[in-house]
C-alpha cells in the first residue's frame, strides 16, 4: 500500500482560554509517511498540544491542520475514519488509555472493529499477528490492563496503533516512563514497523536521545514555537538556536549516564 499521508501545520496557534496561555504559537510543519521526526523540548514547550491537533483530537486556535489537503476540523465523518485508519497515536499515558475494565485484547481489537467495520472472529487474526510482531504473548492479551507490567502495557498501546496498519504513527512520551533498559527494546520495534510498512514516525520525547535514536529529522519546540527543524545531524553538531545548543549541551554532560540509548 502507498498511499500517502500528509499533514500540514500552517501557522497553527492554540491557546487555552480567554487571554489564556498559549501552548502552540505560530506552527508550520509538515511531516508524511516518508518522515522519520523526532520532536523534542522541554516539559511544557507545548509538544502534546501539537500532537493532539496532529491526530485530531484537538483544533487550533489560528491556522489550519491538514490531511492530504482537508482541514482536519471540518472532515465528515468518512473523511475522519480514512484520516483514524492513516494517523495513529501512542498516547503519553498509558495507565490512563486503557479501559481498566476491559482485556487487553478488546482495547487493541476496538480500532479493527470501529474503523473496519471487521467482526471479532477476523479482528482476532489481526489482533494476534501484531502482537506476535511486537513479541507479545496472545495470551497475555486476555488479562486486565494492570496485571501485565509497565512496558509490556506501552506494547499494548503500540499494538492497539499499529493494529490498523497506519501511515503514519505519532508517539508521545512513548518510552520515557520505561526502564532504559526496555527502551532501546520498544524504539527499535517502533523503527522496524516504520522500516517494513514504508509508514510514517512522529516521535515526541523530552528526552533528546531517544529522539536522536529513532529519527533523521529533529524539531525543536521551544514555548510553543519551533526553533529549529533539519536533518537530525545538522541540528545535532551545528544547531542555528541557542536553546538548541543548550538542549544538546545537557544532553552531552547527562546523556552517557541517564537515558542514553544504544545506537
Ligand atoms: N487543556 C489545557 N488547558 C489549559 N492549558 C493547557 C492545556 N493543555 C496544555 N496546556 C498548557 O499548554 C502548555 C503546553 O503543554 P503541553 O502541550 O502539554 O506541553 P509538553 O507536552 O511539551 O509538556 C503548558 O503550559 C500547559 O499547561
Ligand atoms: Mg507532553
């Protein structure tokens, strides 16, 4: 399949009640399922504000969010479940996105069934494949959300994205309330998907190394501007922003101890 899937930011402002805050101010991206992005700042820079408007869970304020040219905010409903079956999330919590009530296995088959319209006998089939993929029992998907550990649950999360077969898949947060030692373990599976189904990652981190790790372009949000936007070795040796040389000079003193990530 090659479909592509395009978003485009143009100048897309978001703030948050009158004279309130603005999280997103002046935006204009584009990624696609060519891109390999890493977009990191600090907590706060308004990372998860321009994610949630890049998978339309959100709107702006100002400026338009686009997919394959139609305005994200005004797609009908048919519009809207092509967009849900091209554009994926892995969303930051994942102790708070699963259903505590329901299995495993119901969470990642809903997408099938909602979006696909497919019934749970052949959403199944689907279901154990990608779990299989991301060295995932099937049987551990018949538990309850809390009674499988915390990086076997942001597997789950990433198979519940990737169950659909997306264009595009956009993490937030995905790995950073994981060991360091699984981390290295979950990006690369992330990376391999993006490598064999020619999709799409938009990866958003705090964290600068695992950023570096997964992707060959890096963005740079800074009080909800992008400050910087290139080839991840530009952006890494020769930054053009201050707070970029800032980002990366901690990242140098810290890295090889704390959160750093095999290459
Ligand atoms: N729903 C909201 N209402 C009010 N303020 C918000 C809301 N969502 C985010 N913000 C504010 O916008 C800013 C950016 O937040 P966020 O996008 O979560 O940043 P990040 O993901 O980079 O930590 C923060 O100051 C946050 O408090
Ligand atoms: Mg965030």
């Amino acid at each position: 399949m090659s479909t592509s899937a395009t978003v485009q930011f143009s100048d897309v402002v978001r703030a948050f009640g009158r004279g309130g805050h603005t999280a997103v101010d002046g935006v204009s991206l584009l990624v696609d399922e060519t891109s390999r992005v890493g977009v990191v700042g600090e907590s706060g820079s308004g990372k998860s504000t321009l994610v949630r408007m890049l998978v339309g869970l959100d709107h702006p304020s100002a400026g338009t969010v686009e997919f394959n040219g139609r305005s994200i905010a005004a797609m009908l409903p048919d519009e809207l479940r092509a967009f849900r079956l091209a554009v994926q999330l892995v969303a930051q919590d994942t102790t708070s996105s699963f259903d505590p009530r329901r299995t495993l296995r119901d969470a990642v088959r809903r997408p099938l069934e909602v979006l696909r319209g497919m019934d749970v006998a052949a959403a199944d089939g689907a279901v154990d494949a990608t779990l299989r993929g991301l060295g995932l029992d099937p049987q551990l998907a018949n538990r309850l959300p809390h009674q499988v550990s915390g990086g076997q649950r942001q597997r789950f999360a990433i198979a519940r994205a990737l169950v659909v077969r997306p264009r595009l898949l956009v993490c937030d947060e995905a790995v950073s309330a994981l060991d360091v030692s699984v981390q290295g373990a979950v990006l690369n599976l992330v990376k391999r998907y993006c490598r064999e189904h020619g999709a799409g990652l938009v990866f958003v981190s705090h964290g600068l190394p695992a950023t570096a790790f997964v992707a060959d372009r890096l963005v740079v949000m800074h009080r909800g501007r992008v400050v910087e936007d290139g080839p991840r070795e530009q952006v890494l040796f020769r930054p053009e922003h201050a707070y970029t040389r800032t980002l990366v000079d901690a990242h140098r003193r810290t890295g090889d101890r704390r959160g750093s990530v095999p290459a």
